[in-house]
C-alpha cells in the first residue's frame, strides 16, 4: 500500500459507467464487502483500544472521538449511539467534527485543513490528561485530525488513530495505530463507501465491546439503556421480564420503582429491594452476572 491507497485506481473501475444497473450494483456491493475483510485484521489494535478506553471511561476520563468529512459522519453516528444503548453520558463521548454542526448540513472540503478550528474544538471538548481520542481520517493526513491528535497528545490524552493507509502520519503518531487497510475505491478517491464502511464497523464493534466490558450488556441485552422514548421503554420491560424470569406487569413494577433504570429493576424483580439492588451493583462494579450471582 502506498501513501495515496485511497486515491488509486480499483480494478473494477474501468468501464463501470457502462454497467447495467445490477452490474453496478454488484461491483458496489463487492467492493464494501471486500473493505469489511480489512477490520479482521485490526482487532489487536482494537482490543488494545477497548481496554484503554474502558480504563478512562471508569476513572471517569473521556472517550472523545474527531474526524473530517466522511470519517467524522463516522465518529458522529458512534458517539451519539453510546448514551441511548450503554448508558453514557455524552458530556463523556464529546465529538470533534471539522466545521461544527453547519457542516452535518452542508459539508464543505476547506473546515478539514484550518487547524485553528481543530485547536478551538479540542478546547471547547476539554481534552487533558487521563482522557482517550478517537481519530479518524482515511488517508491519515487530514489537517483538522492530525491537529486534534498531535496536541491531544500533548496535553496526556491517549490517541487512537484509525486509517485507511498503512505508514500515514495520523497512525505513525498514534499510542494505537489502527490500520483498516481497504485499498482504492470502485468510484475512485470517494472514502465515503469502503473506506468508511470499514472505519463504522470498527467503531461498532470497539464501542460494544467498550459497553460489554463496563458491564453494560447481559447475555447481549442493552441492561444500562436510558429509555427515553417508547420503543425503548417497551424494550426495557422485556429485557426486565427476560432476565428476571418475571411477567411483563412485575417487570414494569420494578423499572417503576428504580426510575426506569434496568439493571437495578432486574434485581428487584428478584426479590431485592432498590437500596439492595443498589448496594449490590456498587460492590460488582455496575456487573450485573455478579450481582444475579450474589
């Protein structure tokens, strides 16, 4: 791999304007399914940067994310995930994302290379010591995250660099290099299909994986989910009633008398009362197994 990967020319490239339609699509769909491949090969990369992040997340340090452009939309749909699946707060996941809320309107390429702006927003995301930065750029040179990154650093942060481009600045400067290495695009340089799809997927199975390990899912439940609209009301119930053994009316008395959170709702289910259940989630360290096995 070269330092314009992303930019080089796809096999298929040639003579896709003349493909049929499902032809076109195919190829699309090939290509995506191929960039997947690459996240395998980081999971040592990953699981390094999980445990760091689990690590901050419980000293009470921040998981912030930065990106550009395509990358940044990445880093946005994960981050503002995290509060209603794990029960994070988000003051604890702020996003950097390179020209503000205008930009989700309307991108625009030149918010990527001002690195003033990168400088204002890692201020205003209070960036320090004892905090983990996830920094996303395709080609690894985008402006905008390599200052987030560099001065991130500066100030004690752990940067997490995920990239398209193997050798690219952002993961030679990274404390964790993460190399996602999906190679040139069926529409040549755009980094919003395969490169990005491969940067989703690993920040998917990162940030679950950072969720399991805070004792945030049970048997693949969302125990620490914040419902705050139907859909997720109705889901805590069943998660309540599924655990706990219990019918669906005790199950709804228990998130009644825990105001609505559902790991503490299952232990009273069970026969706890709420300073109980309390009490025992404190001494497991918010792990439900722990408590249902006390």
């Amino acid at each position: 791999m070269t330092a314009q990967s992303t930019e080089a020319r796809h096999p298929a490239s040639a003579g896709f304007h003349a493909l049929t339609d499902a032809q076109a699509l195919s190829t699309l769909l090939d290509a995506q399914m191929s960039a997947l491949t690459a996240v395998r090969a980081a999971f040592p990369a990953l699981e390094q940067a999980a445990a760091r992040s689990v690590d901050v997340l419980r000293a009470g340090g921040k998981m912030a994310y930065a990106g550009a452009g395509s990358s940044g939309l990445m880093a946005l749909a994960d981050s503002l995930e995290l509060a209603g699946t794990f029960g994070i707060a988000p003051d604890r996941t702020p996003l950097m994302f390179a020209g503000g809320a205008a930009a989700l309107l309307h991108l625009t390429g030149a918010v990527e290379d001002d690195p003033d702006l990168a400088r204002v927003d890692l201020a205003q995301a209070g960036i320090g010591a004892g905090d983990v930065v996830l920094c996303l750029s395709a080609s690894g040179t985008t402006p905008y995250t390599l200052v987030v990154a560099r001065e991130a650093a500066a100030r004690g942060a752990t940067i997490v660099g995920f990239a398209n481009v193997a050798g690219s600045a952002l993961l030679d400067l990274a404390d964790i290099p993460v190399l996602l290495d999906t190679g040139a695009e069926v529409v040549s340089g755009s980094t919003r299909m395969g490169a990005a799809t491969a940067q989703k997927a690993a920040l998917n199975l990162l940030s679950a994986l950072v969720g399991v390990r805070l004792g945030h899912v049970h048997d693949g439940y969302m125990v620490n989910l914040i419902a705050d609209n139907a859909k997720l009301v109705d889901r805590a119930a069943r998660i309540v009633a599924d655990i706990s053994g219990v019918s669906r009316a005790m199950a709804e008395a228990a998130l009644a008398q825990t105001g609505g959170a559902v790991k503490p709702a299952i232990l009273v289910a069970r026969g706890q009362s709420p300073a109980e259940a309390k009490a025992a989630l404190a001494e497991s360290g918010g792990h439900l197994s722990a408590a249902l096995t006390r």
